[in-house]
C-alpha cells in the first residue's frame, strides 16, 4: 500500500494531493452533517456548520499541504481566503437547494440526498474553479 502511494505521488503529485484533501473534506462535511443532525440541530444550520468547517479544513490544507505556499502575510490570507470561501459559496446555494428539495419537499432518505448533494456540489466546485476563477 505504501509503496502504491509513493508511486502515485511521484507520479501524480500537487494532483494526488488535491484529490485526498478533497475526498477527507467531502467525509469532514458528511460526517459533520450527520453528526450535528443526530444532536437535533435542523438540517439547513447542520449544513452550515458543516459547510464552513469542511471548506476552512480545505482552505487550510490546500495552502500548506497541497501546493505548499508558506505567505502567511495577513494581506495574503484575506485575498485567498475571500476568494476561496466566495467560490465555495457559489456552491454552497446549490448544496441548499439540493438539501431543501430533497429533504423538505421529496422527504429522501438524508443518507442519498447528501452524497447525491456532494456530488454535484464537487462538480460545481470543479467547473467553478476550472472556468470561473482560473
């Protein structure tokens, strides 16, 4: 298994990297998510909390583990984290919406409607990074 992931990395880098902090923030926001909707908090707040919290792991994570930028300058922070969070809220409506229909209006199973959501909600930031802010 090592031996599989240090070729990985040789191989694929900045890459591999992006995609296992994007795969742990996916788990940090389902598991969030259920975590805080088990302790009675309403869905719409329990997806807030998550949202934030998964997206600072991110922000967090990207900076110093991913691409290894050490500018810790309070100038540089603000510009990159308004600009990372202002991208992720763009998806963050869409995440909404989905949760709302499925939920709310659909009555689905919390379980699929929030994979079913991140789904889409990874795609969103995919495009929205790729085109929007490249």
């Amino acid at each position: 298994m090592e031996k599989t992931i240090t070729t990985l990395y040789s191989k694929y880098g900045t890459a591999f990297l992006y995609l296992v902090v994007g795969g742990l923030t996916t788990l940090i926001n389902i598991v969030l998510f259920f975590g805080l909707t088990h302790l009675s908090m309403p869905w719409f707040w329990a997806n807030i909390v998550a949202w934030f919290l998964s997206v600072l792991f991110a922000f967090i994570t990207n900076k110093k583990v991913v691409f290894g930028s050490a500018d810790m300058a309070l100038r540089t922070l603000l510009k990159e984290s308004i600009s990372f969070f202002t991208l992720r809220g763009a998806s963050l409506l869409a995440d909404t919406a989905i949760l709302f229909v499925g939920l709310t209006l659909l009555n689905g199973s919390p379980i699929i409607v929030k994979i079913i959501d991140q789904v889409v909600v990874i795609a969103l930031n995919y495009v929205f990074s790729k085109h929007i802010f490249a």
